[in-house]
C-alpha cells in the first residue's frame, strides 16, 4: 500500500528529527530551521517539503531525487503560500540559482518576482525574489531593492561575509555551510 500523506506542520523537535531521518536535510538544512512546513510523507517517511523561516521569511523546497518529477514541488509550495497568507505574512523571499530553470519556472508560475542578482564567487550566482501579500511585503520589496546597485551589492557582500558564521541561520534560515565564503572584491565588481 503506497500511503502518501501531504500536510502543513509546525517545526518542531520531531519534525526535526524526521527531517534528518529523511536525508533530505542533508541537501537543504534549511528547512530545519523553518517555523512551519507543508510536507509529503510516504510511508512514514518525509520525501519533499517546503516551509518558510528565518526574518526574511525565506522560502524552502526540498523533494528527494526519487520523488521528483510527481508534482511535489507545485503542491509543496502552493500550500506554503496559502499558509503564509493564513498567517498573515506580508511576503516571502527566496533565493535561487538561475540557471536552475525548473526553479526558475516553479517561482515564475507563483508569482514571485527578481528584485537583483548577487555574484559575489565566479561560480556563484543568485537570484533574491519576493511574492508580495500586502503593503509591508511592497515596502520590503523595496527595500530589498536598495541592494540592486553596486553600492547595495557592496553593502550585503560585506554583510555575508561578517555575519556568515553567525547570523546567517537566524536572518535566512540557511547553515552557513550552504553558502560559499564570498570574495569581496569579486562581488563588488
């Protein structure tokens, strides 16, 4: 009997726990520092899932590579998005890699939205996007945009680089291992 169970869960230490038996953590431990996630089991099991944390409200989205290509990636995160909106969120923000073009695609299809690019290593790039809910989620987006210049760029390149080790979790739910150590004057230029 396949039993697939899909829904939204608050992250807690057995959530955690299930994240870590799962694997999928390994990939993006991210989603273990979410406030809530939509997740799909299989069997006991956590296969995909995708939550929102840290206090940019960074989106997440992770399926096991035996599970893609069934669908999870829109159901996860339009769940997510429904959710934030019960919520009250005033947006979510995400980074992604942009030649990743079935994320590209996925965030597209939701409306989220580039505010600017980041390229701060030769083989690091990123795309910071937002889906906006309401004023304040249009009041960040401009303020997210404040860093689409070189002086902005230089500003959040030191920034990464001081708080990579310290505050990167609290601020984008990221463990600073998933990000590459930035090289300051490449990403100025």
């Amino acid at each position: 009997m396949n039993e697939t169970i899909i829904k939204i869960v608050d992250v807690d230490h057995e959530i955690r726990g299930k994240l870590q038996e799962s694997g999928i953590t390994e990939e993006m431990g991210s989603l273990e520092n979410c406030k809530f996630l939509a997740i799909v089991e299989n069997k006991g099991k956590i296969v995909g899932a995708s939550g929102i944390g840290g206090i940019f409200q960074v989106l997440s989205l992770q399926i096991h590579p035996d599970h893609f290509n069934k669908g999870l990636g829109p159901k996860l995160l339009g769940m997510v998005i429904e959710e934030a909106k019960k919520r009250k969120y005033s947006y979510i923000s995400a980074s992604r890699n942009p030649d990743n073009t079935n994320a590209v695609r996925l965030h597209d299809f939701f409306g989220l939205k580039k505010i600017f690019q980041i390229k701060y290593r030769p083989e690091y790039t990123r795309d910071v996007i937002i889906l906006e809910f309401n004023k304040k989620g249009k009041m960040m987006s401009k303020f997210l945009g404040f860093f689409n210049n070189i002086v902005g760029i230089s500003i959040l390149v030191l920034c990464l680089k001081i708080f990579r080790k310290t505050l990167f979790k609290v601020i984008l739910t990221y463990p600073p291992e998933e990000f590459p150590e930035p090289e300051i004057i490449f990403g100025i230029k």
